[in-house]
C-alpha cells in the first residue's frame, strides 16, 4: 500500500532530521556560501550532527529489528573513504624549503598505489563531503512522510527567496561588497551572500526546481478547494523573485538553464493550472490568459529590473563567441582544460587526493599573465567532471557516480510526481553545467544538491507504486 503522511505527529528523530538540513541550509547558504575558508570547520562540524544522527537512525532500526534498505546506497561512499585514507598513508608530492619558499615536487608513484598530495587538505575534504552526503541520506534513512520532505523543501525555497531579495537589494544599491560592501569579494559578479555569480545561479536553479515542485503540488489548494485558496499563488510569486535574481547577478549560463526549466513547467503545467483556475470559478480561456499573462508580467518585471545586466552580458557574450571563432576554439579555457587533464593522465587511476587540485595544477599550469608574465592561477578546473579525475581518479569519480546511479535504480519504476520531477530536473541540469563550470566547488550548491537528488528519491519511494512503497517502510 502506498505510504501515506501520517496524521501523528513526526517522530523525535523525523524532526531532528528535518531540523538539522533545515539550519544547514539556510547556515551554509547565508555563510557565503560556504565558500569562504574560515567558515569550512564550522559547517563540517555542525555537519557531522547529520552523522550522529545517521548512526542514530541505523541503531533504532536494527533494535526494532529491521536493517534500512536505503543504507546499501551508501557503499560507495565507505570505499571511497576507504580509498582517501588510504591515500594518506603515501605522500604524492614531496614538499622542499629553499630561499625561505616552499616548493612542491611530485614523487615517483605505482600506479596502483592511491596517494595525496596533501593529507590534511584530503582529509578536511572528505570530511565536509561526508557530513554533507550522510545528512542528506537522513531523508531515506529517518523520515516516513512527504509533508516532512515538503516542509525542508519550503523552508529552503523561503530562504532561497530571503536571500534573492537582499541580493536584489544590494545589486540596486550598488554595494562594492558582499553585505553592502563590508566584505570586499574576489570576484566582480558576487550576489547576495554568494562570492561568484555563477554559484548562486546553480543553487537558484536547484531551488528554483523545488520552487517549481511545491507551486505544482498545490496547485489545487491544500485540500483541493481552488488555486487561489491555496499557497500555489504565493509560490508563483516567490519563484518570480527568486528567478529574477539570475539574470540580475549576471549569470548567463544558469539564466539558459533557468529559462529551460520554466519553459518545461509551463508545457507541463498548462492543464494543472487550467484545472486549478476552473476549480476557482476561472473559465478556460481565461485560465489560459491568466497563465500566460503571469508568464508575460514575469518577463517584463525581469527586463526591467535586470535589463542593464543582461544587455551587458549579452555584449560580453558576443565578444567572447567573436574571440572564440577567431582564435579557432576556447582560449584560455581550453588551455585550462588541456592542463588538468594532463595532470590527471599522471594519476588517472586514483587522483592526486582529494582538495589537491589548487596547489598540484601549479605544477601543469602553462598560462602566464601577458603583463608580468606570472603565473595565472587556478583554484578550479572549470569543470567539475574533470576536476573529480584529477583529485580521486576514475575509480573515485565512478564511486561517487555509483553513489547517484544505485538511488536511481531503486525508484525506476516509481511515479515521478511533479515534486521529484522537477527536483530531479534541477539537479540534471547542474550536473550538466558541471562539465563546463564548476557549481560544485560551492558548498552551498553541493548541499542543495544532494538534499534535493535525495529528498526526490524518498518522496518518489514514499509515492508508489504500491510494491515499492511497501519495500520502503
């Protein structure tokens, strides 16, 4: 039978879940998005609660005598923790001091032999990726109900939405920082609390997927009575703001993917919400007017909001697509590209450890600046596909892919109701831009991720069908 939310009030632990992944992403999103290095012990430490509740949530059940099905998706990850520590145990570079300055020189190394560059950087990483990772698989392990699912869910699109207004704020008042200028950012296309624009467009393209998720869910109302009886209205204009925030911060790749994933909501969504009005005494055409004049109010309110943004981008754009045919191919990013791989053909098989890539990819670097002819340098690969391969290899890339695939396998034949399936279709689509950018070098989006890919997967395994969901208890 299916599973459905139960009346009674969550369980102690359901509740500590759900509160716990809450404040880790409202925590980690608020906090630059992770992406500042002070900030990084905090965030695995309050991480590591996920952990402890992990260990929680497998001792009950094993006292109630049951074994948590959803707990064999994790195998990956142990080998994988297996393979890093492991890597610590042989030092891949070895570190000399001449003239007061410390210079890294690669070791000799077997080829099957996982090694790291450095073992505390490896360390602190898998750590952070751990705690991220296990409180996330909480959702499957813990929480029985999809109204729990929902609330996480909501409670992060109202944050998403906090943070887009403040952005939107701050971009108006013309800020030189992050905070209204009183943290100066690296990067010129910062946005609210986020260091790099392109960051915070991945993460509203993940929030924005459950945006999408929650508006279609309810649609209806909560009990069926009309769509403007329900929080569907509210949820539209939320996602306005929330999507506007994109183009406004000036990221033209995650604008694309946005513009993809309402396009999709408004094929898939024009029946829904055409019912939905007709319940509100709404007759169909003007249930079709109604969708399509929301759509027309949304893009007009974002030209003229962000319209300065997008034009100059836009320009920025067209230079670089005439630079690119000039030159024949992608310049400087290529050669990036070239260069990380060469690193990674070194080690292909484990990778040079985990976090290695800023101080190893110095070492393969073959771009000097054209005014001091310095080095330029690269805390990223701008790929994150290829980034994995040169830190942990093919055989780590592949367990974390593994980690993906075996959830996915488990709800093959389950319903994908609008809640996953837009879930799910925000966390393609990062995925996606991960072979050309690097979204998940942000902690932020790294959390939203998996809370998103695996809050989809419970909610379709608490859905149906009827076979499956009986195997999810």
């Amino acid at each position: 039978m299916n599973h459905r939310p139960s009346p009674h009030p969550p369980r102690t632990l359901e509740v500590a879940v759900a509160a716990h992944l809450t404040v880790f992403i409202l925590g980690v999103s608020w906090a630059f998005g992770g992406n500042a290095d002070w900030v990084r012990t905090p965030i695995s430490l309050w991480g590591s609660l996920g952990i402890l509740l992990t260990i929680a949530a497998v001792a009950s059940r094993l006292r109630r005598g049951t074994y948590p099905s959803a707990l064999s998706w994790a195998w990956p990850i142990g080998v994988l923790n297996i393979l890093v520590a492991a890597s610590c145990l042989t030092p891949g570079c070895r570190h000399l001091v001449y003239g007061g300055e410390t210079f890294m020189m690669p070791m000799r190394i077997d080829w099957w032999i996982p090694s790291a560059a450095q073992a505390g950087l490896a360390l602190r990483a898998l750590w952070l990726f751990d705690t991220i990772y296990f409180s996330c698989l909480n959702l499957t392990l813990v929480v029985t109900s999809k109204r729990t699912i929902r609330f996480v869910l909501a409670a992060a699109v109202g944050n998403a939405l906090a943070l887009s207004i403040f952005g939107t704020v701050q971009k108006l008042a013309g800020a030189t920082g992050i905070y209204f200028g009183s943290i100066k950012s690296p990067q010129d296309y910062f946005f609210a609390s986020f260091v790099y624009d392109n960051h915070w467009g991945a993460f509203i393209v993940l929030m924005m997927g459950a945006c999408i998720g929650l508006i279609f869910r309810y649609a209806h109302g909560r009990n069926g009575e009309g769509f403007f009886r329900g929080p569907a209205l509210v949820g539209i204009v939320a996602a306005s703001l929330i999507g506007l925030s994109v183009p406004l911060s000036g990221s033209r790749a995650c604008t694309f993917l946005l513009g993809i994933l309402v396009c999709v909501a408004l094929v898939r969504g024009t029946s829904t919400f055409s019912r939905a009005l007709r319940l509100s005494g709404v007759n169909p055409a003007g249930s079709l007017l109604g969708v399509f004049a929301v759509a027309m109010a949304a893009a007009v309110g974002t030209w003229i909001i962000a319209g300065d943004v997008i034009a100059a981008r836009a320009s920025k754009t067209r230079l670089q697509v005439a630079e690119i045919l000039a030159q024949g191919g992608l310049g400087s990013r290529s050669v990036v590209y070239h260069d990380t791989w060469r690193m990674a053909r070194e080690r292909i098989l484990f990778g040079w450890g985990m976090g290695s890539f800023p101080s190893v990819f110095a070492l393969y670097n073959s771009q000097v600046s054209k005014v001091d002819r310095l080095p330029i340098v690269y805390h990223d690969a701008h790929s994150d596909w290829l980034q994995s391969v040169a830190e942990i290899g093919l055989a780590g890339t592949a367990l974390i892919g593994a980690s993906v695939l075996l959830p996915v396998l488990s709800v093959r034949r389950s319903r994908a109701t609008p809640v996953p399936f837009f879930l799910l279709s925000g966390c393609i689509f990062v995925a996606a831009y991960a072979w050309i950018e690097f979204p998940f070098g942000n902690v932020a989006v790294v959390l939203a991720w998996w809370l998103c890919f695996i809050g989809a997967v419970q909610y379709m395994r608490l859905t149906g069908p009827p076979s499956d969901a009986s195997r999810a208890a």
